[in-house]
C-alpha cells in the first residue's frame, strides 16, 4: 500500500517536471502559458521556447534556456550576408546568396557545384556538414526554417531520386515556394518533377561528355542571372 505522503510526493515531482512555461501573445496582448513548448535556437544561437497560445492558437516565442535546452547541442551562428563585388570602374554591385538545396547524397556534386559557381562570380550558400558522412541532430530554429533559407533569395534545388524522398529538401523548396522566391532546377539523375516546380527552369547535368557538363554549367549561370 502506497501511503498519502508518497503519493503527495510523487505529486509534487511530477508538477515540478510539468513547471509551465509562459510568454506573450502578441494577438490577445498577454502573458499566457505556452503550449506544446519546443526548445529551439535563434539564427544567432541564443535559446529559446516556441509553442501554442491556448486562446488564440497563434504562435508564441520567448527567449531564454529551459532545462529542455540542456540535453541539445548549441548550434553556431548562422548569418547569410550578402556579397559586395566592385567592377574595375569602381561601381558596387550587391550579389544576393544562392541558397544550394541537396540531400547528403549529393553533397560531393553539391560542394563541388557550389565552388564552381563561387569561382564564376555567384555568390552561394551551402551547409558544410551536410556534406559529412556523420549526420548531425535536427536542429528546430526558432523561425521555423534554416535561417539561411530566411536569408537567401534564390535557390539551386538539386534533384535526384534521393532528394525526392529527403523532407529536408522538400520542405526547404516548400518554403521558397510560399515566399515566391526564384529555384532554379539542377538535374542531377532522371528524377519526376515535382508539380509544383514544373515551370521553374531546369538544367541537366548528364553524366558523361565533360563538354556536356561545361555547356550546362554554363546555361545554370545564365538561369541566375536572368
């Protein structure tokens, strides 16, 4: 038989791993408790909560750890800035980042691309450690998306079997899509085009005839900078 006071005990721990955590709702302009509290990470690396408000069902954010942070790896900041090139007669030229969207899979094509561009004058972005062959957690930002995917104004969607089957990849193009910025296709393997990206432009990269690749190397470049 359990008595009353292990069972006010017991009580009383498991209130205290429930300890709510409360924020400001900007649409009923109070401090409500949170629901379905995720601990997630700012572009800069500072941690915070991002969940539910119970009247509104709007989302709500607050800053600050939780013990929910403390098992959860920091991740670096993370800033796309954008490129200032100047030409020889001294006029500035803004490049935006071109944001490389690719499954693991891909990535040595994907880095190897990314250089390339770099050395043409497109300014990229591409996560580096997605090119390891040890995957690294999921890291929940507190924007809802990669930070870079909030920063970056274009796409390279690199399309393969494998990159149809990644959410990652397909969640990255679902936002670009509903923020009406341009993706450029790279075809990397015979894959089925997504209804949705039908009418963006698509280049092939066939494997093969080094000439082959150069020309759509080429036909990539004049995609971005139409």
């Amino acid at each position: 038989m359990v008595s009353d006071d292990n069972l006010i005990s017991d009580i009383s721990d498991d209130d205290e791993d429930e300890t709510p955590i409360e924020g400001y709702c900007v649409r009923c302009r109070a401090i409500v408790e949170i629901e379905d509290p995720q601990p997630v990470w700012t572009s800069k690396g500072a941690p915070g909560t991002r969940g539910v408000c119970p009247d509104c069902a709007s989302t709500v954010f607050r800053m600050g750890m939780t013990d929910a942070h403390r098992t959860l790896t920091r991740p670096s900041a993370i800033r796309v800035e954008p490129l200032t090139k100047v030409a020889t007669t001294g006029r500035r030229r803004t490049l935006p980042a071109t944001y490389i969207n690719h499954t693991p899979a891909d990535a040595p094509f994907a880095q190897k691309l990314a250089a390339d561009l770099q050395q043409a004058g497109i300014h990229t972005w591409i996560e580096a450690n997605e090119a390891s062959e040890t995957p690294t957690p999921a890291i929940q930002w507190a924007a809802g998306v990669h930070p870079a995917l909030n920063d970056s104004a274009r796409m390279i969607l690199i399309l393969s079997p494998a990159a149809l089957s990644d959410g990652k990849v397909t969640g990255a193009w679902e936002f670009f899509r509903r923020q009406k910025k341009p993706i450029t296709i790279v075809v990397l393997a015979e894959a089925t085009i997504p209804d949705d990206l039908r009418r963006c432009p698509r280049i092939v990269f066939a494997e093969g005839d080094p000439r082959t690749q150069q020309k759509a190397f080429h036909e990539l470049i004049s995609a971005l900078e139409s």
